[in-house]
C-alpha cells in the first residue's frame, strides 16, 4: 500500500489567516494539492486538518480525501503526522509521502517519478532536490512509520533525514516547486504570479 499524508492544520501565524483556503487560480490553494495527490496512484491519501476548518473539511471530501481530524495541533507538525500514521496499517504499508499542504504548484508527475525512484525493502527515504536545494514532499519507506511515531514538537521528517543520510535517496528534479510553499503574504503574491504566468504558457 503506498499513501499520502497532507499536512494541513497548521495554525498560519506568520501568514496571520487561514491560508489553505485562499484563492489560486479558479481553486483553493489546498485544492491544487489535492488534485495532484487525486491523480497520484496512491491506495489511499489523508488530510491532516483541525477540527474547526469545515470549509477544508468539505473541501477534502469533495476530492476524494480521508479526513483526520488533529485537536493537538497547536503541538506542532509531528502531532498531524501521527494522527495520520495511526489510521494506516503497518503490515500493509509499503510506503507514504508527507505533503505539505502549502505547495499548489506540485504535480502528480512529481510524485509518481517519486514512486518510481523508490526501491521497496531498501529503508529508503526518497528526497526531492533542485538544483542542490532539498525540497518537498518527502516519500518514505514504510519502515520508518515507527520512527515518525516517536517524534514530538513542530518537527517533521527532516529530523529522519538528517539523522539517517545513508537512508536518503537523491532526487534530481528540474522543478522548482518542490522548493515553493507559502508562508507569508509575499510568498502568496508570489505564487500568484508564478501560477498566473505558467497558466498563460498553458503549463496548469
């Protein structure tokens, strides 16, 4: 079984609003996301969000995706990432991405050249990078489920990286998205341009 986990309940402090639900285009921010886990070959994908976003609820539903609700969000990013973990069986699990939930401009392409990299049984942690910069989403071997159980804080799978570089699978990508999430005003106007010149080149 290969999932997907899309952390959105994140608080938006530095943005100082709900950002997910903002406009991109004719859709939300958090619907480029979905789309793009929708059209991935995936068995099943989660949106990690907090309870009171009902418009984000819906929103998920509509696309397809298991809804996890995360009350202990004010925790921090590992909280959403277990809350998720916990409703996917070890025993079937082959592997699994955690996407942030602020990067509209991924595509299913990305994702599945992702799953392609992947070799099952390895360990691996398959990182994307552009031009030397690590980006996201990050997919996992099922293995390291147990180790992301463990963590605490507002921390995420960065900390298995770092800790376990001979696990880490480099993933050239010449697009830049993997590199491009909003967390304040400026990165949104930015991502407005940068989504508006590639819808008149025909690219979204």
């Amino acid at each position: 079984m290969i999932c997907g986990i899309i952390l959105a309940a994140g608080e938006g402090k530095r943005m100082g609003k709900v950002k997910l639900t903002l406009p991109l285009g004719d859709k939300q921010l958090i619907e480029w996301v979905l789309q793009a886990v929708k059209y991935t070959p995936l068995d099943k994908y989660f949106l990690v969000v907090r309870p009171e976003d009902k418009e984000m609820i819906k929103t998920g539903e509509k696309w397809g995706a298991e809804i996890v609700l995360n009350p202990e969000y004010k925790s921090g990013m590992s909280s959403s990432i277990k809350k998720a973990l916990h409703r996917i069986s070890s025993e079937e699990l082959e592997g699994f991405f955690v996407i942030l939930g602020d990067q509209p401009l991924i595509n299913p392409s990305i994702l599945f050249k992702m799953i392609r990299a992947f070799t099952l049984d390895k360990k691996e942690i398959v990182v994307p990078f552009y031009k030397e910069k690590q980006g996201n989403p990050v997919f996992f071997d099922g293995y390291w489920k147990d180790e992301l159980m463990k963590l605490s804080g507002d921390v995420g799978g960065k900390v298995l990286i770092k800790a376990h570089p001979e696990r880490v699978k480099r993933f050239k990508i010449s697009d830049e998205s993997i590199l491009l999430d909003i967390d304040r005003e400026e990165d949104y106007e930015k991502m407005k341009n940068i989504f508006d010149s590639l819808h008149k080149r025909g690219k979204i």
